[in-house]
C-alpha cells in the first residue's frame, strides 16, 4: 500500500494505491486521521488504485468518518475501484461518503 497526499488547498486530496487489508489497516486508518488533522476542511480520498479492500479496510474508513465529523470535516470518497465500490454497495455504506453536492 502507498500513499501520496499533495497538500496546498482547504482539502486535502489522498491517493491510496495497492492492497488494504488487516495487516494494512493501521497505517491506512494514520494516514487518514493525519491528512483530516492537517486539512481546513476535509479529505478527498481516491481509491481507484485499491486492489484488495476487505472489512478492516472498512471499518478503518467508518472510523476515520467519524473523525471528520467530530471535527466538522468530511471525508469523500472521490474515486474508487471496483473491488471497493462492491464492498460499499453490499454493505450499504456507499452514501456515507459523499459530499452532498449529489442530487
């Protein structure tokens, strides 16, 4: 798993590429909670390069969500690969993750 995380705006922009799994979760769940703490507003998170993404994953994205929202930011979901868009659909936590600009 890489990460890359350009910064210079009110939100920051995270890219994760590779697999995030158990083994990978607790530095896939840092690199999120420090990009929401250095963000004005939030994170926009790709994950259009994910190749593997199982239930800790999730619950590492639910946890960093949550964050945000105690801390009055957001976290998108601005791209995602199949494979994560699969496990969001069956587990109905895909709307969780918008920025509410959909109609």
């Amino acid at each position: 798993m890489t990460f890359s995380s350009p910064s210079g705006s009110a939100r920051i922009t995270v890219a994760v590429h590779g697999e995030v799994d158990w083994d990978a979760r607790s530095v896939f769940l840092d690199n999120l909670m420090d990009a929401l703490d250095a963000s004005q507003q939030g994170v926009d998170l790709n994950l259009c390069d994910v190749t593997f993404w199982d239930g800790s994953a999730l619950s590492a994205l639910l946890e960093a969500r949550r964050h945000a929202a105690a801390s009055t930011k957001t976290l998108v979901l601005a791209a995602t690969s199949p494979i994560v868009r699969r496990v969001l659909e069956l587990t109905d936590t895909a709307d969780l993750f918008t920025d509410g600009t959909e109609d």
